[in-house]
C-alpha cells in the first residue's frame, strides 16, 4: 500500500514541479488576468448602452467608473494580499482561490443585468487580479537566480502584454461577428485551461532565507543597531525601510505614471473612435495594438539587459525617448517601467541579506511586489477617471496634448 502511495505521489512530479512549468503557470495567469481586463474595454460600451440601457450622455462617466473600480480593488487588497503571502510559504492555495473569485467575477460580469452587478463582478475581479499579479511574480522571484530574475520578470510581462493585446481584439471581433453571449466562449476556454495549469503544478520547497545569526551578519546581537533589531521583531519595519530606499520609491512612480496614462485611453478612445468616426468594436481592440506588441517582443530582453547592466542607464535613455517622440512609447516602455519587478525584489533581497531574518522568516518579496501591484492599481483607477474628466472639459485632443507633456 505504502509503495502505491509512493507511486501516485511521484506521478509526474518532476515535471509538474520542475522550474519550467511552474513558469509556465505563471505565466498563464498572468495572460488570463490580462486577456479578461482587457476583454472588456471594446464591448463596455456596447454593454452599457444595449444590454443594460444606460443614458448615452452618462457613457463616459460609466466607462471611466467601471474600469477605475478595476484599480480600487488593488489599492486596498494589494498590501494585505503581500502580507499574507509572506506569511505563507503555500503559494497554490491562494492562487487557487483567486481563480475562483476571477471566475465568479467573470460569470457576473457576463451575465450582468444592472449596472450594480457589473460593477460587483469588477470588484471580484479586481480582488483575484492583484492576488495573481503580486502571488505570481513572488513565485516567479523565489525561482529564478539573481542574475537570471530580470529575463524572467521580462519573459512573464510579455505573456502578460501578449493577454493585453489578444484581449480587446478578439472581443471586438467576436462581438461583431457572432454575438454577445458567443463572445463570452473565449474567457471560459482561458479559465479552464488556466485552472488546469494550477491544479496540476506542484509547488517547489521554498528556498531557506538566511537566518540572523552572528555567522550570517558578522555582527553579535550587541553590535546590530536599533533599527535593525526592531526590523527582526516588527512587522513594521518593513514598509519603513523599504519607503525610504529611492530605487523602490523611483520604480513605484514610474509605474503609476506609464499605467495612469494607459488607463486614461482605455477610457477614452474606444468612446471617441465610434463618436468620430463610426468604428465597430473589432478596430477599437486593434487600436491598442500599437502599445503593447512591442513589449511583448521587447520585454524579455529588456530583462537581460537590465541583468547585464543594471536597471540606470536603460531607464534613463528610455524615458527620455518616451517623453520626446509618442512612438517609442510602447517600445521602449519595458525599458522603464518592465523592468520594476527585478528591481524591486532585488532591493527587498538585498535588504534581506545585508540583515537576515528582518523581514520575516519568509522574506519580504509577496510585499514588495504588492506596493507595485498598487502602484499600478493607483493608475488604473486615477487613469480613467482623469482621461473623462479631461476628454469632458478639453476634448480627447488637447488631453493626449496633456499626456504628453506630463510623460
């Protein structure tokens, strides 16, 4: 009995919990949370004005609300999320969990009949979107070696934009081509196969952190300052230390600001190129095309630049171009913004071996990854919001104009 046990236990395995894989999960995940938020933006307005009946004149204020409420969820659960991943070392679960929130949320979206509805299948989705974001890239850091970490956040942020991209074209297609309830065939087939994926992949054994002795620190207990005892004991210390360290506040900012100006034309557009010009839903999704295919090619060696070189000197050319011609915008995005993840879990294990054990026995990188999750909550819910509010009281020209001058 004991040698069949053994058997089952070894079934697949080393393959279901070899590297490769659990990437691969991952990197699933990722394309699911992507592909249905943007799923979405085409046929909002279709949603709204046909199935749901809203006022024409209230469209925008809709729109912007529906898609903000995306990035509220992520504010507010992104920090508890972090936390109780680190307090965890089982990742499964709660990937697990997320996905069946992601797949109620998308259920009540689909099926929504009042405005109260769709927002509460947003607010769903929201909760399991960040669990995704900040569970999986901790996942993705914990398995990848430092010198490595950068290629792999890149390759995940590509599949991520490959879901950005995919989303709101095959949405406007299909809507056109074959109906409401049809279109929503898509986004199951996504779930299911992303359900699969995490119900199979087994877990690798967390990797020991160092622990805080004298041998680790080369200090005694005597000799470590005050600040850094209190960081072995408070909970605390964490998010003081890791604010006041300037490569994690710049990646944050950075962040905020690429996607607050993302959200704000996810907002916009669709709205204006059907008012303007009569464009169906299929050309709305093929119009944020231009942002993200670059990325998707560029992301990954974006990442093995910045392990190369570091992250300064990419950063500092790339934003200088964005700010200068609106093409390089989407190309040269992951050289800025992409390559946040590798650095903020490379500022958190740094910290963590300059004085081991001061962010918990678990380390601090589900938590550092969270304040990114929330930095890019912030620019999902500012971005829309603001984009309406300056298309209503300067147009969509003089708005991109701002944008413009802002990025």
């Amino acid at each position: 009995m004991a040698e069949i046990r053994e058997k089952s236990y070894s079934l697949g395995h080393r393959w279901r919990s070899s590297q490769f894989f659990v990437l691969a999960t991952i990197a699933i995940a990722l394309f699911a949370e992507t592909f249905l938020y943007g799923y979405l933006v085409p046929i909002l307005n279709f949603m709204l004005m046909n199935r749901l009946q809203s006022d024409p004149s209230h469209a925008q204020e809709l729109i912007s609300t529906v898609l903000g409420v995306y990035g509220v969820l992520g504010v507010v659960t992104g920090p508890i999320i972090g936390h109780l991943a680190d307090k965890s070392p089982d990742r499964k679960m709660p990937l697990l969990i997320s996905l069946s929130l992601c797949i109620v949320g998308t259920c009540l979206v689909a099926g929504a009949h009042t405005i109260h509805i769709l927002i509460f299948g947003r607010v769903m989705q929201g909760i399991a979107g960040s669990a995704v974001w900040i569970i999986g890239f901790a996942t993705v850091a914990d398995n990848m070696s430092p010198d490595r970490v950068g290629f792999g956040m890149g390759l995940m942020l590509s599949f991520a934009n490959s879901g950005t991209i995919s989303g709101p074209v095959i949405s406007g297609l299909l809507l056109e081509a074959t109906g409401y309830w049809a279109t929503w065939s898509v986004p199951i087939l996504v779930l299911t196969v992303d359900l699969i994926a995490r119900v199979v992949m087994i877990e690798p054994p967390p990797k020991a952190l160092p622990s805080p002795n004298i041998a680790s620190t080369g200090f005694s207990p005597l000799e470590i300052s005050g600040e850094e005892q209190d960081g072995l004991s408070e909970e605390n210390s964490f998010w003081r230390i890791i604010l006041f360290d300037g490569r994690v506040v710049t990646c944050l900012l950075i962040t905020g600001m690429s996607v607050t100006v993302t959200g704000s034309f996810e907002a916009t557009l669709p709205l204006y190129v059907q008012e303007n010009f009569g464009w169906g839903s299929s050309t709305v999704g093929m119009l944020f095309s231009g942002l993200v295919i670059p990325g998707l090619i560029i992301g990954p060696l974006a990442g093995w630049v910045r392990d190369r070189i570091g992250a300064r000197i990419p950063a500092v050319f790339g934003a200088i171009l964005q700010a200068t011609v609106l093409i390089a915008m989407g190309t040269l995005r992951p050289f800025v913004s992409g390559i946040a993840p590798a650095e903020l879990t490379a500022a958190a294990k740094a910290h963590q071996e300059r004085t081991p054990g001061i962010f918990g026995t678990n380390g601090g990188t589900s938590r550092v990854i969270a304040m990114l999750d929330v930095a890019s909550s912030l620019g999902l819910s500012i971005g829309p919001l603001l984009g309406g509010v300056l298309k209503a009281l300067i147009g969509f020209k003089y708005m991109t104009w701002a944008w413009g001058k802002y990025f």
